[in-house]
C-alpha cells in the first residue's frame, strides 16, 4: 500500500509519532521551534500533549502525518514561520519579507525507516503549505555531505533528501546541529 500523507488534525494519530511511551516525561512534541521557550519550558508531562492536542483541533493543523494504510508511521512539521521561533532567530537569515512558511522537523517512526516516508512527508508538506497558500516554502536542515547523523539530531532533515524534494540551497547559516552546519533551503511555491 503506497504511503499517504495527510494533515495532523488526529491526536491520537500525532501522539503515535511524537509522545512519549510515558504520559508524564517531558518530550518535545515538536514544540522548541513551535511556541516561545518560556512557554516550551512551562510546560511539563501531560500539558505538553494537551497543548499538541488543541494544536491538532486548531486550522491549519500543525503539520502532516504520513500513513501506511490506518497506521501513522511519520511527521513533519510546518507552519508560517512568522508563527515559529524562525521569525526571529538571528541565526538563520530571512532573504525577504515574503510570508514564507517553515518546515523543520522531519520524523519517520522506528521500523519504518529506508522505505521513503521522509520524501514523502516533504513533499506532503509542501503541498500543505501550497494549499495554504504559502508562497515559499523554508527548511533548515543539516549539510552533512557523506556523514551519518544520529537519529536523534536528524529531525531537522538531511540536504539531500530537501534535494531530491526540489528545494534549492539558497543561503548558510550559522545554526549548527549535532556537529553539521544547518543549511537554508527554499522550494518556491508559485
């Protein structure tokens, strides 16, 4: 059955993916980039997915998920980036005043890893963000050449798998994660 990828408006579907095997640890839920640190840091065990749960009820959904078949098996994050902590992070520059959209954590659940969920999930958000009407669409992700990554940091996405998806390498940035320098990447929209 071929993979597809919706919009994240199931919780349940979002909590498979993201949430923690224990309701009361403190995971990220795919929320440093998402809300302002001293909410992120307020916010502990239970009230971390109670907060991704009025996420998933909200419009747009704070992503996409990707299925095999009923199972949920991938996310990817995206919103506005006027509405992440990209807005205003100093080190990754802005090109332009478009309302550009951000894409910037990529994950694919253990067991289902090599059978091309993570190009599907981008090109899932890219569509997301294109019927949203973005008009560009941004990702950070890491420039790592032939070097693994670990699994853990690999969330903001490798350069060749935004490659494969079209997106262009437009600008470096000073942002680096788990040893690789993070690279601006932009695949336009109209």
């Amino acid at each position: 059955m071929p993979i597809e990828v919706r919009p994240a408006s199931v919780f349940e579907d979002v909590r498979a993916v993201l949430g923690p095997k224990s309701p009361t640890a403190n995971v990220c839920w795919c929320l440093s980039y998402r809300i302002p640190s001293k909410l992120n840091n307020e916010l502990r065990g239970p009230a971390r997915g109670e907060y991704v749960a009025a996420l998933c009820r909200a419009r747009p959904s704070p992503g996409v998920l990707a299925y095999d078949g009923d199972e949920p098996v991938g996310w990817a994050a995206v919103a506005p980036r006027s509405e992440t902590a990209f807005a205003r992070n100093r080190k990754i520059p802005h090109l332009d005043d478009l309302p550009v959209w951000s894409l910037w954590c990529v994950r694919v659940r253990p067991g289902h890893r090599k059978q091309g969920i993570s190009h599907a999930l981008i090109t899932g958000a890219v569509e997301f963000a294109r019927s949203h009407g973005a008009p560009v669409i941004e990702a950070y992700p890491l420039d790592n050449g032939d070097a693994r990554v670990d699994l853990t940091m690999a969330y903001a996405g490798i350069r060749r798998n935004f490659e494969r998806a079209g997106f262009a390498h437009v600008a470096d940035t000073t942002s680096v994660l788990a040893g690789h320098p993070r690279i601006l990447m932009r695949f336009d929209l109209c």
